[in-house]
C-alpha cells in the first residue's frame, strides 16, 4: 500500500495535501506506530479492514509472496533519492485522516514486515503446527 507514495516521492512528483501541511498529530500518529509495531511488542495490534488478511485457509505460496514482496518494497526503497527529506508528511494508506512522517513510515514498515515475520515464525514452532507442506 506505500509503494504509490515511495513511487511518487522518488519521482518528485510528490505533493503535501492541506491535512498533511497542517495536520497537529502527525508526530503522534508516528510515534505511536513505531511502538506498536515494534517486533518486540508481542500485544496484538487491531488493523483497519482494508488490510485485513484472507479468512481462508493459507496458500502453500504464502512464504514465497512474502519474500517476494519484501523485494519489491526493497526495490521501491532503493528509489528514493539520497538526501530524501524525511521530514515530508504523508498520509495512511488506511486511514485517510492519519498523517505521520516520512522518516516515521521508513521505521515502521520494515518493523511491521519484521513482526509479520516472527509471527509466521511462532506459528511455526507451535507444537503440533505440520513439519512440512504435502502437495496436493
């Protein structure tokens, strides 16, 4: 969901809306993601419905989209010029009134891609949890 704001930002096409020029809670929003997505806050984390997972059963390819996608957030990161002002507010791609910096959303989202990591994991290493995956 960040990759249309990294694309952006890199392109110099990237332009503050009024809410992000004068929204007051922008270094509270951030501060408050960094926290709670911090790998080591174990504390489950309610998501907006937008980024809500598949109810269904797990893919066998789920390691490997995930793996793909880190190459591809990877990628989009690699873009962003050097010297990048990381002072830029941006919005949530989830919640439309949610502002924090750029620096903040180039800490969490490694931190959130890092936690979703050791939570697949924990599950792993679940008693019980198969040893392998059979194909079908």
């Amino acid at each position: 969901m960040y990759f249309p704001i990294f694309e952006k930002i890199a392109a110099g096409e990237y332009k503050a809306t009024l809410w992000q020029k004068i929204s007051p809670l922008s270094g509270f929003f951030g501060r408050f993601l960094v926290k709670s997505l911090d790998p080591n806050n174990l504390k489950p984390i309610k998501t907006a419905s937008k980024a809500y997972p598949s109810s269904s059963e797990i893919e066998a390819g789920i390691i490997d989209r995930f793996v793909l996608h880190q190459k591809e957030m990877i990628k989009s990161l690699k873009k962003l010029p050097d010297g990048i002002d990381t002072s830029v507010i941006v919005t949530s791609p989830l919640m439309g009134l949610v502002t924090y910096s750029l620096a903040d959303t180039l800490t969490f989202v490694p931190m959130h891609c890092r936690r979703h990591f050791l939570q697949a994991k924990r599950v792993a290493e679940t008693p019980g949890f198969p040893n392998r995956i059979e194909e079908v």
